[in-house]
C-alpha cells in the first residue's frame, strides 16, 4: 500500500510587523516603545505602592480596569517590577538600583511580540525579576538554565489557558506563577486567589469570558 504523498505546507504570508504597529487601535498593544507615558506613569505608582501581593498591587497601579487601557507595552516593564517593590516591601533587599534595571529590561521588549516573536512581555518581565534575583546572565550556566526552564513555564501556563490576546489575563498568569516559583528560590509571597479575580474584564472588548480563568464568572462557578 503506497501512502499518499504529504500536502505541501501552504505558503506563507507576510504579516508586516512594522504595519501592524502602525495600525488602528485594535493594535494597541504594539503601540508604544516602552518610553510612553503610561509606562512612565505606571511604573512611577508601583515603585511607591504598599503592600506584599502581587495581584493587587498590579489592580491598584492599573486603577481596577478604570485607569489605564486593557492592553498595552507598559505590562512589560511593570510586572516585574511589581514582584521586587513586593519582595522589597517584605523586607527582602531590594534596592532601587534592582527596580530599575527590571524596568529597563522591560522596556526592551516590543509590542506585540507575543503574536509576532513568540514571547509574551508580561511573561518576559517577570522572567527579567526572576533573572534578577538569580543573578542570571548569558554566561552563568546554572543561573541560566534555571532562568530558561522558569520562562517555559510561564509560558506553558498561559499557552494552557489559551484565548485571545489580553495583557491582564498574561499579567495575572505571570504573577500566579512567579509567585509559586520564587518561593523555592527563599523568596515567598502571601496567598492570593487569582481564578476569578479580574476587574478589567468590561474594559475589554475581546474578553473571553467566562472561558478564561481569571473572569469573575469563574470565581462565582468555582466558589
């Protein structure tokens, strides 16, 4: 039996990342380069906020889905952010020079690129906080390896919850799972309920409802 030759991959298509960034608002998370005011802002709020919990400080900073758009590059330098001003809040220490360079890593990073490169700002940001407090670098092999093997699980758990684009749900999947995380490494923080807990969800016009975990319906069904 002869099996049926294999259909050739179909050809691809360019998808102009310059011109999606330049495209109407539906693109507004490719908007910005880090340097917006936004960014500025968010991540001026953050480095004075109180408290140890990472979900809440982020709802604070973000005004409860009242304050900033649903999505947008800022993500990517204040996530991390918010891990280490909880951790320093701790009385772990983290100094104003660490808080920095986690912002500025962020702020590397493009819009986007989590549809076009594969790896989601907000995850990356809280990778860079991860790195930070390992001491990662390109040639610390140990650090190194454990940096990237913490980056595919953050990527795994949102790849996990699946949907459509959204900030606040990559946002609220590298919290969760960085705080699990960096507990192993001496550095715990207090427990937060994350299923159900969104308050941007109205803000967000391609929510997926109560088919992503963090929706409030979620938390009515699980309760």
């Amino acid at each position: 039996m002869t099996s049926r030759p294999k259909k050739p991959p179909r050809k691809p298509r360019l998808i102009s990342y310059r011109e999606f960034r330049a495209g109407a608002a539906a693109n507004a998370c490719c908007a910005g380069d880090g340097t917006d005011t936004t960014t500025t802002l968010a991540t001026m709020i953050a480095r004075n906020a109180a408290g140890t919990k990472p979900a809440e400080m982020m709802e604070e900073v973000l005004g409860q889905g009242e304050g900033t758009p649903v999505h947008g590059v800022w993500h990517h330098a204040l996530i991390g952010e918010i891990l280490l001003v909880c951790l320093r809040n701790a009385g772990h220490p983290i100094s104003d020079e660490l808080i920095d360079e986690v912002i500025d890593r962020g702020r590397q990073i493009p819009g986007g690129a989590c549809g076009f490169m594969g790896t989601c700002g907000a995850l990356n940001s809280a990778a860079s906080a991860y790195a930070i407090l390992l001491g990662s670098t390109p040639v610390a092999t140990d650090q190194r390896e454990k940096l990237l093997a913490f980056s595919s699980r953050l990527a795994a758990r949102l790849a996990e919850i699946g949907g459509s684009r959204c900030c606040k749900k990559s946002s609220y999947a590298a919290l969760e799972t960085a705080a699990r995380e960096l507990a192993a490494l001496g550095y715990p923080f207090p427990e937060e309920e994350f299923a159900g807990r969104c308050p941007f969800s109205a803000s967000n016009e391609t929510c997926d409802g109560e088919d992503c975990v963090y929706h409030p319906a979620r938390r009515r069904a699980d309760a």
